[in-house]
C-alpha cells in the first residue's frame, strides 16, 4: 500500500513536471511573448523590445506585458499606467509581423483609450492571422 501511494507521487510529480512546461522555456520566447532571436533577461527588456511609444506619452507608462498561447494562438495583454492624477487620452495600435520578421497585416486603425488619473488599463489584442506570429505595440498621446 506504502509503495503504491509512494509511485502514484512520482507519477503526479513526473506529469506535473511535464504540464508547466511552458513557452516561457522555449527558444525564442521570453515571458510567453516570441522575441526570435533577441536576448531578453528582464520584462524590462521585453517591454523595450515590444512597446514604442510613437513621440512623448507623459505621465503613461507600460506596467505589465503579458503573452499567452490559447488554442495556438497568441494573446497579448498590455497594462498601462497613468501616474498623474488627470485623465490621460492615448491609442494604441498593433503592428503584426510574420516569423520571417515581415509585415503580416496590413497596419491596424489607432484605437483610443481613456486612462483615468493613477489607473492601469489593460489592452488586449490578438493576432488578426495565423501569419501573424509576433508584434509591436504602439502607442500614441492624443492630448496634445
């Protein structure tokens, strides 16, 4: 009875092992986002290396980035921060690129966004093809 409840651990632990194994792990991912080729050791790297701010965005900053695959495709989930107390008036667009790094989409319309004062909005998007593998965010002030 001992051995039995002992093997039936090893195999829980041995499966549990194999099911985290997750795309955060694999070349070419970082975080669950894909980077390619692109070393990235910190989110703050991630977010460098998949967020541009399209001119100045006072007061907004990227607090999270996120990356999912469900069902083989990939969710993309940006929260961003507005550190003033005022309501700050953004958009935000996705470029999508292929595996080969080459424009998958044709670029997406800006989407507004309102981030009331010392808030996180979160956006979320996903790739609008199978060819589409990887993206940039971009974001763009709408105050000035």
């Amino acid at each position: 009875m001992k051995t039995t409840v002992v093997a039936c651990a090893l195999i829980a632990t041995a499966v549990a092992g194999c099911a985290s194994h997750t795309k955060y792990e694999e070349p070419g991912y970082a975080y669950g986002c894909p980077v390619g080729a692109e070393k990235i050791k910190s989110k703050e790297q991630l977010v460098k290396a998949k967020v541009e701010m399209a001119g100045s965005v006072p007061h907004v900053e990227v607090a999270d980035l996120r990356c999912a695959q469900r069902n083989d495709q990939l969710r993309v989930d940006v929260d961003l921060r507005n550190t003033s107390n005022d309501v700050r008036r953004i958009a935000w667009k996705v470029r999508w690129m292929d595996k080969d790094g080459m424009r998958a989409w044709d670029d997406e319309t800006w989407k507004p966004v309102l981030i009331y004062g010392n808030t996180i909005q979160t956006l979320t998007t996903q790739p609008p093809s199978q060819e589409a593998t990887d993206f940039r965010v971009v974001v763009m002030d709408q105050d000035k």
